[in-house]
C-alpha cells in the first residue's frame, strides 16, 4: 500500500462535501462528455492526475494523451467516470489510502467475477462504492440516497442483492476467508477467487502509488 505522508504530501486533499458532490456529479447516467471534461478540468488537480494515470501503464492507450476531453473519448464516459471516482476518493483528507486501496481491488475483482459481460461496469462501481460508508463516515443507505445509481448497483451495494449483489457478497467472503459462504455463493470457484483478487491487488497497488506521487 502507498504510505500515507506521501499521499498527504503530494495530493491537495479536498473536504468530504465537496469530494461527494464531484461524486454526485460525474456518477449521473447522462452525464456528457463535454460536462464530464467541464467536472474534471475545474479541479487542476483531478485533471492532472487524471492524465498522469491514463498515460502510465495502467491506461492502456497506445499513444500519449494531452487533453482531459481526449482522455474521456479514448476510454470513453464510463471509464474515466470511475477513475475520476477513485481519484476523489483518494483525495479527500480523511481518507486511508489503504481504504481506497481497497475500494480499487474489489472494483477491480468485482469486474473480473461477475459473469455478465454486460454487467462489467457494473460490477466495478459496485466493488468501488462498497467503502464509501468508510469513507464518508455515513450510513451506506443515507450516501446511496444521494447518488444516482441504477437499481441493481443500489440493491448490491445496500442488501448485496441481485447478481451483483453475489459477486460484492463472494469478494466479502473471500476477504474474510468465509469458506461457507464461498461455498454456497460460488461453489468450486475457489481457484477463480483467487486468480482475480491476485491480479486486483497488484492494479490496484499501482493505481494507490500512481495516486500519491
């Protein structure tokens, strides 16, 4: 996990109001591109870390991103929705990076678990948002009032129901080396548990160092 004086050092944090408003904004179903760059170029901060993700290794794209609307059209809304999700996440001042760490390997592993291809994007709001009750030091049900989420990212992240709901539910049995409920919610997928979490903890390292430095 990244330390945290790196964090504190090198990232403006923002206050927790502010950090769930952004949150507020960038998670709306019809947000557009042009919105969605207006939200990430108003705090310098964001938009830089941004960039500075999407061009390491962990952005994928294939040549040099310069502008905050070419990041968004490269990964496309819901991507950079997210990563500006984590990045907020990461920023506020209360927050433990390892919280976010975290909230980045169920993300991760969540997508990686869920059998619906469909469901991927999903499946990885619902890993990222499972922490943010620890985050915003609330309820779950009250913060989940405030965002506009589809029903079954809600129902998952505030009864773990629905397919998405088993996939948050197997990730919590896992961390908890619950074997019963391992059993009952994926039964024999023990080997794929742990291929995912493997390959979400160490995106997920890269994604808290890339963060704080």
């Amino acid at each position: 996990f990244a330390k945290p004086e790196l964090l504190a050092r090198s990232a403006r944090p923002v206050n927790s109001t502010a950090a769930m408003a952004l949150i507020v904004e960038v998670q709306q179903p019809n947000v557009s591109i042009a919105r969605l760059e207006e939200l990430v170029t108003a705090d310098p901060a964001l938009a830089f870390r941004l960039l500075a993700l999407v061009n390491s290794s962990l952005g994928g794209v294939a040549s040099r991103v310069s502008s905050v609307q070419q990041a968004i059209v490269l990964l496309g809304i819901l991507q950079v929705r997210q990563i500006a999700t984590l990045i907020t996440m990461a920023s506020t001042s209360r927050t433990n990076p390892e919280i976010v760490t975290l909230g980045a390997t169920r993300a991760r592993m969540a997508r990686a678990l869920v059998e619906d291809q469909s469901l991927e994007g999903a499946a990885f709001t619902v890993g990222l948002l499972s922490v943010i009750d620890v985050i915003f030091d609330a309820p779950m049900a009250e913060l989940l009032a405030e965002l506009p989420l589809t029903p079954e990212v809600a129902a998952a992240l505030n009864a773990e129901a629905g397919p998405l709901g088993d996939v948050l539910a197997s990730i919590l049995a896992y961390e908890q080396a619950d074997l019963t409920a391992l059993e009952r919610l994926r039964p024999g997928g023990w080997d794929a548990l742990r291929t995912a979490y493997a390959e979400a903890t160490q995106w997920a390292d890269q994604f808290t160092h890339q963060v704080s430095t």
